[in-house]
C-alpha cells in the first residue's frame, strides 16, 4: 500500500500541488482583501442584510450572524460555497484518474499482475484523497489564522477549513463509488458532476424555502456550521459517516464485479455503427457532445443566477464598497451596464474552457493510442482534426448565446436579449485565441498541451484581480480579454478584434500544419 501510495504522489506531484496552491492562495488573497473591501462592522451589516435577497440566498447560501457580525463572518457567507464547490471538482478528477480512467486504459491490470492486494488499486486513491484534504485544510488553518481578519478564532478557522477538506472527501467517496458502477471514466465524470450540480440546485431551493431540504445536499449540510459565528461541527461527522458508507460500498461492489466491467451494466452495442460516426464530423462530435452539454447547461444556469440579482441591483450596490467600486466605473448612470460587462469580462473565459478542451481532444486520443488506428489508414490528418476545431468554433459561439439568454431569462426580461448577445459575441476573439493556443501546442509542443491551462488560469486570475485592485498595465496587456472593448460601458473597437482573429487563425494554421507533419505520441 505504501509504494503505490508514493506511485500515485510521484503521478500528482504537478496537478495536485497546483490545486492545493490554487486553492489555498485564493483563500488567503481574498481573505486579506476584506479590510479593504469592508472597513467597519456598519458595511458588513448593511452587505449581509444586502445578501438577504432570494438571489443573494440562491446563489452564496443563508445569512447568518446580523446580531455580532464581523469580517470573517462576512467572508464566510461570501467565499465558502465556492471553496466547497472547488474542491469537490478536484477530487473528482483526482479520483476518477487513479480508478476508472487507470482500468480503463490498462493501467490496473499491469499493476494487478504484481504482488499486491487486488483492493489496493481502490483503497490507495482513496487514502491519497484524505491525505491531500487533511493538507488543504490544515494549510488553511494556518493561513486563516496568519491573515488574522477581524472577527477570525481558532475555533471559526479551523471549521471553515475542517468543512472544506470534509466535503472534498465525501465527492472523493462518491467518486470512487461511481467508478465501480459505471465502466468508463467519461461516464464516472458526467455522474459526479451531475450530482454536484443537483446538489447545489437542491441547496438553492432548501435555502430559499428555509427548509430542512438543504440538509440532503451535501453543500446544504456543510453550510450549517456558520463559520466565525456559531462553529457547529455536528455537519462534519455526518459528511465524513456519509463518506465512510459510500467507501464501504464501492468496496464491495469492486469485490463482486469483473475488472473492467461496472455493476450498472453496459448498453447493448449496434452491430453497425450509425452513418454519423462514418464521417469525421460526427466522430468529433460524439466525443465532444458531452462536454458540449454540460458546459453549455453550466453557463446558462449561471447566466439565470447572475440575471436574477438585476432587480436588487441599486440595492446591493449601495451598502456594498466591493461591487460599488467594481460596476460603477463608468458613472453613476451605467449601473445595470456596468454589471453586464462585468459578466460578460469574467464568464467569457469560462465560456472559453469548452472550446480549449476541443481544441485538445484530438491529443487525448493521440496519448491513448486511439488515433492510430485512424490514421494507420489513408486519412487525411489535417481533415480529421478540423472538425474538432469546427465544434470548438460552434461551442465558443452556443457559449456566449447561452449565457446571454440565462442573463435575460434571469433578470425576467429586464435585459434584452438582442443586446446581451452583440455584448457576449465582442469576446469571441479572445476565446478564438484561446483555441488557437490550444491547436498550436497540439501540433508543435504535443507535451507540453497543459500550458494553455496555465495560461487560462494566469488570464483569470489578471482579470478577476483587476476587478478589486489595480495591476500593471503590462500585465493587463498580456491578457487578450483585458483587450477587448467592454461594451457597453465602452466604446466598441474593432481593432483589436481584428488583431486577436489574425493571431488566432495563424496559431490554428501553424498548429495544423505541425500536426500533419510531426511523429504521433
């Protein structure tokens, strides 16, 4: 157990540490802010009040603390769910790469066929898991405790951060769960993310109703400890006992099942493949259509949450020195444009994530040794990876048409839809450019794929940081969305359009090129 352990840390020894640094810097940086943000305890009060606000509840959770509010309780309400939610995609991806993305590519096999335990290859993840928790959340500890923000006890630090790797462990043993019913790893991914999303949406609802319906989501029971106020740990036993079942249950499952195989069994094949997989088109598609999908219901839902808060605009606005700050940079006239653009600035990047994942599916099939038994055939390779770029072009457009119709739909037509899309479609560009990188690598730097997620992170992070502080303006320069006119509180420029679409299409052009000439992995 010990040496696959250290196998497995030796394996996540980039994109774990990257998630714990993400994860722990963002708590601290956002954390230290707040003095700034909220100076006295009259603005926490008038903002929680603020937070009152159905759209507010739906959105961050339940309000807490009025009668002895404080920084750290504000920072709380503000930031918690979405830690909750962070970590729970990591260790869904931690889980699924260690179990059923390992069986499905024959990695457990080969290992099985040495002298260990037949449940190792299931328990080891699931340990490593606990380990990378624990250190998330006595890292955030430490750090709470650094920043020392008005209102911060050891007792209030150490839930929040006890809350956080708690609920990371329970999507942990979830995942490992569905890795036993389900036999490939796209289907492990599609489960645990639906229920993440069912379970938010189910918060949202039992919040919304004060009902004990939160109670049945996990996000719902983790909100229950009030952090910096109350610090009720009774949630944290009954995460980790959740936990402990579903361990127990995917243990037995993977007792009773094939390798290879999952309890839910597989649909029936077609003995024929249908005409659609017969063209490279619709061979792209079917390996796109769900990250198409759930991307696309993603940021519809988000665009219905962030339209929903148009109606309490003015008043949030005023008791709120953060958002005062952020939207009325044009004027006291451009409240409701200011905060359109400010959605559109930061949900235009994630809008930007499905194309980047389009962009490189062709080398997932590449490192997975699917591609050649394509290409081993008289195939044209530069025809076979259009496609791909073609869906990824549809999906940056469906994106941003998408999210303008949640902003619409949200703000109960408060908004028109025919200006939300002209102001969503200026960013097509930089999510172009995105794309572009993306191809680029694929065909000249085929290894080193992973630093357009670096880059991605690195344009966020400028554009999420420049809402609340003023950086360099060379460092905003480098970031192609800090580029783009931010209709409408601005005047539209076509140049830069322009110029982000030239540079795009000469990275597709350079990436397509490479790739038709350079060895396959």
């Amino acid at each position: 157990m010990n040496r696959y352990l250290r196998f497995i840390t030796r394996r996540e020894r980039i994109t774990t540490s990257l998630w714990i640094l993400s994860i722990v810097s963002s708590l601290l940086f956002f954390t230290a802010l707040y003095p700034t943000l909220i100076s006295t305890n009259e603005e926490a009060l008038a903002l929680a009040r603020t937070m009152q606000n159905p759209a507010m509840v739906a959105m961050m959770g339940p309000i807490y603390g009025l009668d002895s509010i404080s920084q750290a309780i504000v920072m709380s309400q503000e930031t918690l769910l979405w830690y909750l939610i962070a970590i729970a995609v990591m260790n869904i991806f931690l889980v699924n790469r260690h179990t059923r993305t390992d069986e499905e590519l024959g990695r457990v096999e080969l290992l099985l066929a040495r002298p260990i335990a037949s449940k190792t290859p299931t328990i080891a993840p699931i340990l490593f898991a606990l380990i990378v928790n624990t250190v998330i959340s006595i890292l955030s500890i430490i750090g709470l405790l650094i920043v020392d923000l008005e209102g911060t006890t050891f007792s209030g630090a150490f839930t929040f951060a006890l809350t956080i790797g708690n609920t990371g462990f329970f999507f942990a043993a979830l995942t490992l769960l569905l890795a036993q019913l389900f036999t490939t790893s796209t289907g492990v991914l599609t489960a645990s993310l639906s229920f993440l999303g069912v379970s938010y949406i189910i918060r949202a609802f039992g919040d919304l109703q004060e009902s004990s319906l939160t109670l049945f989501s996990p996000f719902g029971l983790a909100l229950k400890v009030r952090a910096f106020y109350t610090n009720d740990l009774w949630p944290i036993p009954i995460l980790l006992l959740q936990a402990v079942v579903l361990i127990a249950l995917a243990l037995l499952f993977n007792h009773v099942r094939d390798h290879g195989a999952g309890i839910v069994p597989q649909r029936a094949s077609r003995i024929h493949a249908p005409k659609s997989l017969l063209t490279p088109l619709g061979f792209a598609w079917r390996l796109s259509r769900s990250v198409t999908i759930a991307w696309g219901s993603a940021l519809f839902i988000l665009g219905l949450s962030y339209g929903s808060v148009i109606g309490e605009l003015e008043t949030f606005v005023q008791s709120n020195k953060l958002m005062r700050t952020i939207i009325l940079q044009g004027g006291p006239d451009t409240l409701t444009d200011g905060y359109v653009a400010l959605i559109f600035a930061l949900m235009s990047m994630v809008a930007g994530i499905p194309v980047m994942l389009s962009a490189l599916r062709i080398r997932k099939e590449e490192l997975r040794g699917r591609s050649e038994l394509i290409f081993a055939r008289p195939t044209d390779r530069i025809g076979v990876y259009l496609p791909f770029l073609f869906i990824a072009f549809i999906e940056s457009i469906l994106m941003t048409l998408l999210l303008a119709l949640g902003l619409v739909l949200g703000s109960n037509n408060a908004l028109a839809l025919g200006e939300m899309v002209r102001h969503g479609l200026v960013y097509l560009p930089a999510i172009w450019l995105l794309g572009g990188i993306a191809t680029f690598l694929v065909g000249v730097l085929p290894s080193l794929t992973s630093i357009v997620w670096i880059l991605f992170a690195s344009f966020f992070t400028i554009s999420y940081v420049q809402q609340i502080t003023p950086v360099p303006s060379w460092l905003s320069a480098l970031n192609p969305f800090e580029l783009i006119p931010r209709v409408p509180i601005e005047p539209f420029k076509a140049k830069p359009l322009v110029a982000l679409t030239i540079m795009a299409a000469l990275l597709i052009a350079g990436g397509l090129y490479r790739f038709e000439k350079r060895d396959l992995a």
